[in-house]
C-alpha cells in the first residue's frame, strides 16, 4: 500500500477510481470502506494520516471494489504488526464469504498459509514441488523442501529439533539437467544423479495430494 496509494490523493478517490474503472453503477466509495471496517470520515484522509493497517484495509478495498471473481494477495500481511496481520486475516475471510471472492494468497508466513488457504502449493525454482488440501499438506509425507521450510518455522516452546541448514536462494539451485529436480543440490535427501538428470515424478495420493519427488512417497 505505500507505493500503490498516492500520496496526493484521497483514499475517497482512489477506492472511487477502482470503481469508475470497473464500470460499477456507484462511484460512492463509502460502501467499501464499511466493508474493510474504516469510518466514512477516511473518505477524506490521504495515505500519509493512515497507518500501516489502515492503508491495507484501504488497498483491499480498492481491490474488492469491482468484484472480482479472483484477487491475487502477494504478501498481504508483511510489514504489519502480529495484532494487525490477526485482524487483516479475519477481514480477509469475511469478505470472501461476504463477496464470494477466491484469492491466490502468495507467502512465507506458513502460519497464515495454514489458516487462510483450502489449497497449497509449495514452489522452490520457479515449479511447484508438492501441492494439495491445507489439512493434507501439512501432515506427513512431506517434500523434502516442504519439510525444511516447517522445520525453519519458528516454535513456541523452542525445543523443537534444530534443522539442517538449506539457503533459500534459487541462484545457483540448478539440477544438472534442464530435466532435473530443481531442489537437487540442496536436497538433504538426494538420491544419487537421477535426481539431477531426470524430471522427478509426480506421486498422487487418492486424496489428490502430490508430491514431485524421486523418493517413494512411503520413504517420504
């Protein structure tokens, strides 16, 4: 929201603007901001008076506005604080059920991913590694990235297992082979060179749950 909101401008205007462009029968911008739980007396602010959170609520209702039938959310909670990002989440949820919207919720905050998502998908490189229902996904059998990026996760008690160092950057993570498993040289699982010569398989549960791995899904 600090780059897409114009300073010079009110948050009036620009939920009004995302309207006018959506060709609504109202250019009134007040319906939208009940909608995202801020006072019609924000119709005058601009974004400077507004904080962090506000101008997130602003920026959704902005995106709501033409009723979309899908909103792409890249990493809608960063930078807000944990009380913010809680309150954003629920209003996220609200108005799906309120607006019948599907989002394409976009993080690495695997906490949020667990509470918003119905369906995840896990990319490392550019492909997707393992995707499936939420409840599914996280559970066992796990990718090998997938397991690293929950072991990375941060816990409350601090005892849990201290996980094996894998970087984040994609850079230099190449298989051998354009066929190869992307995660190859980082995998602490590799299985010898078929994993950097040969597309892995996809291994599909009945649940629907997939895994792109050369490791069987029992190992796993």
């Amino acid at each position: 929201p600090d780059a897409t909101l114009n300073p010079r401008h009110s948050v009036g205007y620009a939920i009004a603007r995302a309207l006018r462009r959506a060709g609504g029968e109202t250019r009134d911008a007040s319906p939208m901001l009940r909608a995202v739980r801020l006072p019609r007396t924000f119709l005058n602010r601009k974004p400077s008076q507004l904080s962090g959170g506000q101008k997130q609520r602003v920026a959704i209702a902005r995106a709501l506005a033409g009723r979309p039938a899908l909103v792409i959310a890249d990493e809608p909670l960063s930078a807000l604080d944990a009380s913010v990002q809680a309150a954003i989440m629920e209003l996220l949820l609200e108005l799906q059920a309120e607006f019948g919207t599907a989002y394409l919720f976009i993080s690495h905050d695997l906490a949020a991913v667990r509470y918003l998502a119905d369906q995840v998908a896990v990319m490392y490189g550019g492909r997707i590694v393992e995707s499936g229902a939420a409840n599914e996904l996280f559970a066992p059998p796990f990718h090998p990235y997938t397991k690293a990026l929950l072991d990375a996760a941060p816990t409350i008690d601090g005892k849990a297992p201290r996980p094996r160092a894998i970087s984040a950057s994609v850079n230099t993570a190449k298989p051998a082979s354009a066929m190869g498993c992307v995660f190859a040289q980082r995998c602490p699982r590799k299985v010898g060179p078929v994993c950097d010569n040969f597309t892995p398989p996809e291994q599909i549960a009945a649940s629907g749950h997939r895994i792109a791995c050369h490791i069987p899904r029992a190992e796993l």
